[in-house]
C-alpha cells in the first residue's frame, strides 16, 4: 500500500496568516491526490481534487500545489472557520490510502 | 441538496455481526458508486468498501475483506454494510460517502459510531 505521511501533525497560526500543509507519498500518485477538512465533530470536506482542483464551494483561499510524491495544501489569510483537521489522500493506486492529519489551530 | 444519514451503530460484542444502513437523498443514487470509510477514535480514515453503481462490483481492503459486505438497494437509494466477525480494531465512526468513480469522496454524512467490545 502507498503510504501518506503528512507534516507538521499540528500547526498552530494566526488569523491573517497564510499556512502550508505538506503530504508526501511513499511513490509517485501522478497527481491523485484529494485534501479534506475535518471540522471537530463534523465529517469530512472534500476541498481539493486531483491535485490542486478546488471543490464545489470551496473558497479561493485554498489551494493545492505538487507532483510526484510531494504535495502540499495553501490555505491564504487564515480565518477562524478554517480550525480543523486536514487530510490528504491518494486514489492513484488500490486501495486509496489517507494520511494521518494535521489539525490546525488558532494561535 | 445531497443528504447522507447513517444509521445501525452501536455496541456489539467481539465476534458478533452489525449492519449498517445509509439514506440517500438530493442526487440520482444508481448514477454513483458509494463507499464507507471509517475513522477510529481520535485517529486517522481508512477507506473500507466501495461498490458500483450497480452493485455488481465490491472493493475492499485486506483489512475487511472477507468479513465486511457492502451492498445497494438503488430503489430505496439506500446503502448498507453487513459487518460480520466483529473486532475491537472496528471500533470506529463509518462514514457513508459518494465515490466519484475516482475513489474520492466528494460528500458524506455524518457518521455511525460502532463500538466492538465485551
């Protein structure tokens, strides 16, 4: 199975900041790869697609960036609604695999 | 709007069997494959089963393969999970999920909480 490590396992910003959040895959996943947020006690979001394509009603200030085995999530201007878990997960290979999260925090 | 409701959680015995349901509402249900994914208390997801749009094709992991089946009543929109030889690892919250055709998941509910324990 390919594995998905992801980095830092917490993160804590300021509102206003702009924060990355990075995935790396144990092989290349040719861009199949999906970001998710968790809000706590919410089910997951899909937020990106394929890499760096922004779901249905996503806002702008999230973006997704990489190639190969490494990827990283972009979330700009850090707002309040943005605290939660982030996961990313890759669907190029069977079975897809999730990494272990990022839960994000105010500072 | 999409809407997904699971439903069927609970406390089950080790070695004993559950099935979950999911409602689907807000799509056309026979147009997607579905999925469970499930995610153990404060711990990451694990993706445990998808099935074609007609049912005719499963997938799942080594981890639940052979103990888990997943199913479909595309009349009722209705999805389900047969849960047999229960373990302590299958203590989660399972999440019904809509699978692209791309093995992502592009929405879910919000859960069933499984709890396997003596």
């Amino acid at each position: 199975d390919i594995q998905m490590t992801q980095s830092p396992a917490s993160l804590s910003a300021s509102l206003g900041e702009t924060v990355t959040i990075e995935c790396r895959a144990s092989e290349d996943i040719y861009s199949n790869l999906a970001w998710y947020q968790q809000k706590p006690g919410n089910s997951p979001q899909l937020l990106i697609y394929d890499a760096n394509s922004l779901a249905d009603g996503v806002p702008s200030r999230f973006s997704g960036s990489g190639s190969g085995t490494q990827y990283s999530l972009k979330i700009n201007s850090l707002q309040s609604e943005d605290v939660a878990s982030y996961f990313c997960q890759q669907y190029n290979n069977y079975p897809n695999t999730f990494g272990a999260g990022t839960k994000l925090e105010l500072k | 709007e999409v809407q997904l409701v699971e439903s069927g959680g609970g406390l089950v015995q080790p070695g004993r069997s559950l099935k979950l349901s999911c409602a689907a509402s807000g799509f056309t249900f026979s147009n997607y494959y579905m999925a469970w994914v499930r995610q153990a208390p404060k711990k990451g997801l694990e993706w445990v089963a998808t099935i074609s749009t007609s049912g005719s094709r499963t997938y799942y992991p080594d981890s639940v393969k052979g103990r888990f089946t997943i199913s479909r009543d595309n009349a009722k929109s209705s999805l389900y999970l047969q849960m047999n030889s229960l373990k302590s690892e299958d203590t989660a919250t399972y999440y019904c999920a809509r699978d692209t055709y791309y093995w992502y998941f592009d929405f879910w509910g919000p859960g069933t909480m499984v709890t396997v324990s003596s």
